[in-house]
C-alpha cells in the first residue's frame, strides 16, 4: 500500500461524511430554493426567483438575528474574560480543575431543559416577583429580546470560557513579571501584554459563539415566546407550519450566504488586530 | 400486596374489626392492615374470568407504541393500564397545530404508530396518501352506532373508514376575571381591544393558522374558515397590530395562565375545563361572533411501524370505561353515548363541555382548505416573524 492510498483511505471516511452530510444536502437546498410550494406543501422543481423576491418578509427575523447574535457574543466575551483570566492566571493550580470542570458541568444537562428553568426564572413568580419585593413593580423579562439575551449568554457561556483559557493559560507569565519590572502599571501591562496576546482565543470564542448563535432557535422559542424571532425559527416555521420548502430554502440559503459574508469581514478585522490567520483554531 | 410473611393475630384483627364497626377507620384502611384485602385479591386471580381482560386479541403486539398528540390530552394512568396489559410502552409526542404534524409526515419517517387529526385535515391526509384505512375488525370497541354523527362523520372518506373519533370540542378564549373587575369578556372583539389596552402584555394567541386566523377573521365578523385575500389582509392587519401587546404565541398556555403571567388566551374548551376546575377566576368564553368547534380523531399513518399495536392502543382507548377517565382527564366531551353514560352528572350538565345550543350554532368546523391554502400559511408564519 502506498503512502498515497493508505493517506486517502484514512480520509474516507470524513470525506464521505462531508460528501453526504454537508454538499448533498446543501445542494438540494439550492435546488429547492428555485422551486415553487406544492400545493399542499413541500416544493415542485422549477426555476424562479420569486422566493428570493419574497426575502424582505422576513427582515425583521434577519434583524434580530444580526442584532442579538453580536451583542451576545460581545456580552459572552465580557463576562467570560475575567473568569478565563482568573482560571488561567490568578487560581491557586490545586483548584484549577476543580473549577474548570465546574464550567463544564451545565453541559450534563440538555440545553433545552435548562433553557425551561429559565422560563420559570424569568417568568411573574420567578425574578420579577423578587423585584416586585424590593419596590421595582409589573417588571416583564420573560418573551423579551432581554430574556432571549439571557438565554443565549448563559447557553453559550462555557464556549466562549474555553478558548480565552486555553490562549490565557499559555501565556508566558514571565512576560507579565518583565512588564513589571520595567515599571508598567497593572492596567498597561493587561493592555500590551495580556489582551494582544489572548486575541487568538478571543478570536475562537467568539467566532465559534457567533456562528452557532446565527442557527440558534431553541433559546428564541423557549424564552422569546415565539415573539423574538430569530431565521432559525423562521426555517422550522416555513418547513414545520406553512410548508413551504422552497421559499424556506432561499431564506436558508440566504442565511448562510450571510454568515459566510459577516465571518470574512470579521476574519480580516481580527487579522488587522493582530491575529495571524492561523492562530484562529477554527479557520 | 404480594408479600404475605405479616400476619395478624387474632386479638389484633378483632380489635381492627370493632375499629371499623365503630365507623373509626375506613373500609381500606380495615381491609389492608388485616390482610383481608390481599387476600381478596389473591383468590381473585386464581378465578380466570376475574381478571381484567386484555384490551385486544391475545398475540405480541411488541413493546412500544408511538402516539402523537396535543398537550394536556391523556389520562397518563390509562398508558400505564395499557402498558400492564399488552406489555407495549406508550411513547408520546406533543404537537401544537395540525400543520405541525402534516409537515412531519409529509417529510416522512415520522416513526408514529397512532395520531391525533383533527376532523378538517382528514381529507387531506388521505389525498395524499398519508393515512392508513382503518380495519374496523380490529376495533372492537369501536361502536360506531353509538356515536353522534357530527362528530364522527369526518372519519370516513368516500365511505373508507380511516379515523376513529376521540373527542370534540370548542375553541374559545378563557379570562382571569380577576383582572378585569371580576368580569369576563363575550366575543372576539372585546378580545382583541382589551389586548391593546388594559390586558397589554398579557394576552396568548395560539401558535396555529386555524385558529389564530380564524378568530382575527371573527374579529371582522367573516367566516372563520375565510380564504378571501381581502379578509385575510383585515385579519394580519389586526394580527401585526396586536402583535407588540401579546404576551406571547402559543399553543401551550396553560403553565402561563396557571403562573399568571397570562390573563387572556385562545383556548381549546378541555384546556378552558381544566383551567376552570383548578382555578374558578379563570372563565371559559365561547365569542358571541361564532368561532371554531371541532373533533378530534385517533388514524394511523401509513407505514405506521407497529402497526398491531397502534389497533391495540386505539381500541384500547376507545373501551368506554378506559374513554369515560379520559375525559375526566382532559375535559373534551366524548361523541359516544356509551362512554357519556359512564360520566358523573355534574360533567354531563357542565356548560364548558356542553355549551347551550344558542351558543354552539354559529360555530365552524374548520375547513380542508384552510390547511392547504398557501396565503393562509404564509400570512401565519409573516405574522410570527414581525
């Protein structure tokens, strides 16, 4: 056996899985997003752009989308710095794993049922009625954008921690004692030192939160009260209510070309940061 | 009650004997500590014909059943009985609109053995070959003379049985009076201004074309089934406006009228029932304009993957005892005058079950177009992404 054959054997599998599981479907999402609805649901091939046309009834669920998915991300990336960095370089090391399996631990439990606690958290009987104790009455949160941002920043927290520990805890702490020694203050050496240099882990973090956030639809349904829409639900509304694969295959498609176009623009800005390309693991 | 190694003494069953003569404690607190209704139970298995009978023909039906179905629809104790005596597992699935459960059929591999159409969707179902003719043969308790034809003709299909009614009922909305001075509300109308005004952010509507639909085309006074385009641009006029004052859309409202976080939704009359029962300031409301009444029926898919015990499960259900603690459960009437005999007075007078005649006349079924129509599909889904 060659060393030719023995490297594309070894790569079959994972070549066929990306053959059927990713181009094919994709594919027939194209295909379909040419089509027509049948009359009782489902598409009939043909080759109009009338679903395309159609696209501007659902700006508001593309709003939302590109409004919610970037300042979750950024909320995600604010609350999970301090706690990598505190992972990474302030926690006695005894404690590390301790700790760094307690992040991991949410993850036992399915999103879904997670994300139902919070409705009763967020609902009259749960934190609105403990503001309503304290004097903040008739708070609503639950069906809000803001309960949908909870959600989200809590489902999404231990993705967004991960990657800042990895690029904190490799950080070379001999820089941080040289900066000092030099006289740089805390906050400075944190600014040319500490930042720059976890920018590939920001980079991940956020890149891996971001794209899944575009596809989410779970956390919207649960804790927006099918009142915050994101294009996740409106693909499981066009394909599981209205049944109307063809239109819902040009908002698919659309939504993809969207994050394939969000995502190059932020890979350049990252790599303006200072990031080289090959630090960001997921690219 | 299998263990027998505890035994009585005689001074100490006398002494629970007088007990219970003395009226001190109950019949089953006499009978379990003396054994006596062990005991019972143990000369009556040993007695053939004493023991429940099992709800189909003796054979292995397998060890599962897939039923798909609404929310709040079953009698839980009822699967298990099931289960005890044919040894297959009730796996159950919840739907929110019938729309739902079309779509994952017409995607196909839907795994269900039994589900739950609603009278209007029938026809199409079987038009495009997603039904499975029903063997009445293999329904025993089905006894079709003893249902109201009202509520079981949309069963039957160019004179093919394909569906078996399970129960009926109204679609209406239900208040908590309690915020709006003890008062309930009378028609669709009142229903969608007091959203826009005192009941703002506090309002459901169903996750459901029919009916969502349908009520807002109330609103206006046209049919609830209406496919005219200018109807239905009035009704996501209105939908779009009340929109931002609703607490949300769902079918499943009750955890939310229950928390009271909701005041006012769309409500199906068993969901009104329960509510009611559990809580007397919410009232069921049928809309003064007419609205929806329906019925509801237990089909198989076709390709239905345990077949023998999707017949099984259904004929179960449909044994008027096994029906009679379903409807207790769920609060929708029953067309079969067998399994309504077997109901408590008071359920058969009640007016959210039975709604008086003045009030059911101008309600609709719905219509098979309206599951089909393309406008009202898509009016439905531009409404929910506003």
């Amino acid at each position: 056996m060659t060393q030719r054959t023995r490297n594309l054997l070894l790569l079959a599998p994972a070549g066929t899985w990306f053959l059927v599981m990713l181009i094919v479907p994709l594919s027939v999402v194209l295909i379909f997003s040419f089509g027509e609805r049948a009359p009782a649901g489902g598409v009939v091939p043909a080759f109009t752009f009338e679903q395309y046309a159609n696209l501007p009834a659902r700006w508001a669920a593309f709003r939302n989308t590109l409004f919610l998915a970037p300042v979750g991300t950024i909320a995600a990336l604010l609350i999970a710095y301090p706690l990598a960095y505190y992972l990474a370089v302030k926690v006695d090391p005894k404690w590390k794993m301790l700790l760094l399996v307690l992040v991991i631990v949410p993850f036992w439990t399915s999103i879904l049922i997670r994300s139902y606690a919070w409705i009763f958290l967020l609902g009259g009987r749960g934190i609105p009625a403990l503001l309503g104790w304290i004097g903040f009455e008739d708070i609503r949160l639950i069906n809000t954008p803001f309960s949908v941002l909870v959600g989200i920043i809590y489902g999404y927290l231990p993705l967004m921690v991960f990657p800042l520990f990895v690029s904190l805890d490799r950080l070379d702490k001999r820089l941080l004692e040289a900066s000092s020694d030099l006289g740089a203050k805390p906050w400075r050496t944190f600014a040319q030192i500490t930042l720059p240099l976890s920018v590939p882990g920001i980079a991940t973090g956020c890149m891996l939160v971001f794209i899944l956030l575009m596809g989410e639809f779970l956390i919207p349904a649960l804790l927006g009260g099918g009142k915050v829409f994101f294009v996740g639900n409106a693909l499981v509304d066009l394909f599981l209510q209205s049944r109307n694969w063809a239109y819902g295959s040009a908002v698919a498609v659309t939504l993809v070309v969207v994050m394939l176009i969000t995502v190059t623009i932020y890979m350049r800005l990252i790599s303006r940061l200072g990031a080289h390309r090959e630090d960001v693991s997921l690219m | 009650m299998t263990k027998f190694n505890d035994y009585i003494s005689k001074q100490k069953f006398m002494e629970e004997l007088y007990r219970y003569k003395r009226g001190s404690v109950t019949r089953r607190h006499f009978l379990n500590v003396t054994g006596l209704g062990a005991a019972t139970a143990v000369l009556g298995a040993a007695v053939p014909g004493l023991l429940p009978r099992p709800a189909f023909a003796a054979g292995d039906i397998g060890d599962r059943v897939i039923l798909a179905t609404w929310p709040n629809y079953h009698e839980p104790a009822n699967f298990e009985a099931f289960t005890e005596a044919t040894g297959a597992h009730v796996q159950v699935n919840v739907f929110g609109s019938n729309e739902e459960m079309l779509a994952k059929l017409q995607a196909g591999g839907s795994g269900w053995d039994v589900y739950v159409p609603t009278n209007y969707t029938i026809t199409t179902y079987v038009s495009e070959g997603l039904i499975e003719p029903l063997d009445a043969s293999k329904l025993p308790n089905y006894d079709a003379s003893a249902f109201d034809a009202r509520y079981a003709e949309a069963g039957s299909v160019d004179g093919q049985l394909y569906a078996v009614p399970k129960d009926w009922g109204t679609t209406g909305l239900a208040i908590n009076t309690a915020h709006n001075g003890g008062k309930a509300i009378t028609s669709w109308k009142e229903f969608f201004d007091i959203t826009r005004d005192s009941f703002s952010g506090r309002t459901m509507v169903h996750d459901y074309q029919l009916t969502t639909i349908g009520n807002a085309l109330k609103y206006f006074g046209y049919s609830f089934n209406s496919v005219d385009e200018a109807e239905l641009a009035d009704a996501e006029k209105l939908l779009i406006d009340v929109k931002p004052h609703l607490f949300a859309i769902s079918s499943d409202y009750q955890p939310s009228m229950r928390s009271g976080d909701a005041w006012l939704t769309m409500c199906w009359s068993g969901d009104g029932k329960q509510l009611n029962t559990d809580m007397p300031e919410i009232a069921y409301v049928l809309g003064a304009e007419g609205g929806e009444i329906w019925s509801d029926y237990y089909a198989i898919p076709k390709g239905a993957p345990h077949m023998d015990a999707a017949y099984a499960l259904i004929n179960f259900l449909l044994d008027p005892a096994v029906n009679a603690k379903e409807v207790l459960a769920h609060g929708y009437p029953t067309a079969d005058a067998n399994t309504f005999a077997l109901l408590p007075e008071s359920l058969r007078n009640d007016p959210i079950l039975f709604p008086a005649q003045e009030l059911l006349s101008p309600l609709e079924f719905g219509a098979a177009q309206t599951l089909t129509d393309p406008n009202r599909a898509e009016l439905m889904a531009r409404f929910k992404s506003a």
